[in-house]
C-alpha cells in the first residue's frame, strides 16, 4: 500500500514538474531580449558594492572589469570583511574604488549594511568578488533601469568552467538554477535572484534592510527579494547577454558541498508561498524516482516504473536547458548531462544533510 501511494505521489509531482518546466520555457521564448544601448553620460548614479573575504585570487580581475565599464556615472565601494590575505592591498591600487575595512569577519550581511552606509548612487548594483563582466553591463543595467524604473532588477549570471568533468558538471547544473530563475522571473513571479548580480534602488534597500533575517548567515539576496515581493515591488528580469557576469565555480568537493549547504541551510527562513512550492516541487521530483526505483528490492515493478519517471523527468530537464544554453554559452553534451542527472538525487540529499546538521557561514 505505501509503494502504491508513493508511485501516485511520484507520477503528480512530475506532472506538475513538467508543467512548471513548460511555464518557465515558454515564458523565456517569448521574452524579448534587451537591445540598444543606453548613455553612458546618464545622470543616474550607480552605487556598486562588493562584499569579500580572502578574495586575493579574484578581486583584481573583478576590479579590472569594473574600471573599465563604458558606463562613467559610478562608484565603487569594497567591503573586506576581515580577509586573512591580501585581498584589500589589492583593492587599494585601484585609486578610484572606496575600500571599507572590517577588522573581523562579521558576515556577509552586516558587511553588506556597512557598504550601504557609503552609497551615494541612485541605484544600487551588486555583485560578488569572484565575479567578472564585459565593458556595457553598468550600461545595460542603467537603460533597463532607466526604461522601466522597478524596485529590483534581477540579472543573468552564469559559471565558468574549464576542461575538468567536476566543473562543467558544476556549469550545468547551475545553468539549470539560472535558467529557472530567469524563467520565472520573465512570466512575473520571482522565485529566486543571486547577489553576484542584482540590483535595486536605495529606497527599495531602505524599505527591505531589515527583513534579511540574520539569524541565517547566507541569503541576503534572496530575503531582500521576498521582502520586496512582500511590499508589492516590481521585480524584472533583463534578458541581455551584455548584462551578465560570470562567476568561478568551486574548485574542491569541500566548498561544492559548504555552498550548497548554504543555500539549503536559509529555506526554513522562506515565507513566500511560491519559492516554498517550487523548492518543494523540485526537490520531490528530483528525489521520490530513484526512490520509487529503490522499492525494487521488494517488487521488481516498482524499480521499472521508478527508473522510467527518472527518465522522463531528466529528459524534460534536457530539453528545458537547451532552450538557454546559447543565452548562457554553456556547452550542454549528453556525457555531461548523463552523469549529473545520476548524480543529482544523491548530492541534494547530502547537501540537504549538511544544511541541516552542519554551521554554515558565507565564506
């Protein structure tokens, strides 16, 4: 009777995944992408700030980038919060950028209040130390900002990766959380952002500053987005490859594991209804197939059927990511695929563990 409801439960949820995966698809083809440029000579100011710990591997590259942005009207400001390296003898050689120094490590929250304290800009434009960006995204930014004045703006981010199986796996799966974001973000319901690139307005910061919920040490982004969906903000998505940024993938099993624990270790602070019920949906989906399948130890019917909703499920993940891998220049192969789809129940599984059980910390 128990594997009978577990297969009921098993075949809705990914029914209800495959029309979640066709509303977020179609929204996304049907999203225009962001065109033209924007003037450089605007009069709105941006405020770019940047939270980093022991980022001497990464600051200048990102620093380099934002010194060369086309857009002219900004300022930079680089909270260190309490580095062990070098990383703010790097932020001071570059001359035009406002370097914050926390004696120690306070979080990444309270280090983000403390560089929203320097801000002077109109709009506020985050990202993270690892990051880097071509020379038109402040610009691309500034005209979405410009043409339709919302309270936040989500933005595109993809990771990098190298020629190592670990990190295009790490590419592909992200892909699959941008490609979400993204499409749900276009058919207007919001349900995850990421502060490598994000940007909002100083009032939106001051309405919302406070509803980040410290008492979890990650999560600014996403807190700050649910409190302004609370509010009845306007969230939009800028569909441009101009304004995306790329991040560094993880380099070692260990800090995989840490980030994705952050990320599962913030989701009982989550009240807003449709990031419960989508986190929910995909986790089931994702888990109760290889469950169903694990049932065949008892009845060789149960391990056919869960093996074919397994199928099923990775094949809709497979023609849902083919729709943005242009978009993200994320080289999307079976042999890359394959082993994530495998993979992907056991290590959310784990991480669910680790989130649960385990101290987490920004860095």
């Amino acid at each position: 009777m128990v594997a009978e409801i577990l297969f009921f439960l098993c075949l809705l949820t990914i029914a209800l995944y495959g029309v979640f995966l066709l509303r977020l698809g179609r929204g996304w083809l049907l999203s225009p992408i962001v065109e033209g440029d924007a003037n450089p000579y605007s009069s709105i100011k941006v405020s770019v700030v940047v939270c980093a710990r022991d980022e001497s591997a990464h600051i200048r590259h990102l620093l380099t980038c934002l010194a060369t942005q086309s857009y002219m009207h900004k300022e930079i400001i680089v909270v260190d919060d309490g580095s062990r390296d070098n990383t703010a003898d790097i932020v001071l050689t570059f001359p035009d950028v406002v370097l914050v120094l926390l004696s120690e490590g306070v979080g990444k929250k309270q280090a983000l209040r403390k560089g929203m304290e320097r801000v002077t800009g109109e709009l506020i434009v985050c990202t993270d130390a690892d990051c880097t960006m071509g020379v038109a995204w402040l610009e691309t930014l500034v005209q979405c900002y410009d043409r339709q004045r919302p309270d936040m703006i989500i933005a595109p981010v993809r990771m990098s990766y190298n020629e190592t199986l670990f990190q295009r796996m790490q590419a592909v799966e992200f892909m699959s959380l941008t490609a979400s974001t993204a499409g749900a973000a276009v058919i207007g319901h919001p349900i995850m952002c990421n502060g490598a690139n994000l940007s909002f307005t100083k009032k939106t910061w001051s309405n919302s500053s406070d509803n980040l919920m410290d008492k979890y040490e990650s999560g600014d982004d996403m807190f700050l987005m649910e409190s302004v969906k609370r509010q009845g903000g306007e969230i939009v998505y800028i569909k441009s490859e101009k304004a995306l940024v790329t991040t560094a993938p993880s380099t070692t099993l260990h800090d995989f594991f840490q980030q994705r624990s952050r990320w599962v270790s913030k989701f009982g602070g989550y009240t807003d209804r449709e990031i419960q019920f989508v986190a929910t949906l995909v986790a089931l989906a994702t888990i109760f197939p290889p469950l169903l399948a694990l049932l065949g130890f008892f009845n060789s019917h149960f391990f056919l059927l869960g093996l074919i909703l397994w199928i099923i499920k990775s094949l809709m993940d497979w023609l849902f990511l083919r729709l943005f891998r242009s978009f993200f220049s994320i080289h999307l192969s079976l042999p890359i695929f394959l082993p994530l789809a495998i993979l992907y129940p056991f290590y959310l599984l784990l991480s669910v563990a680790m989130g649960k059980m385990g101290k987490v910390g920004w860095k």
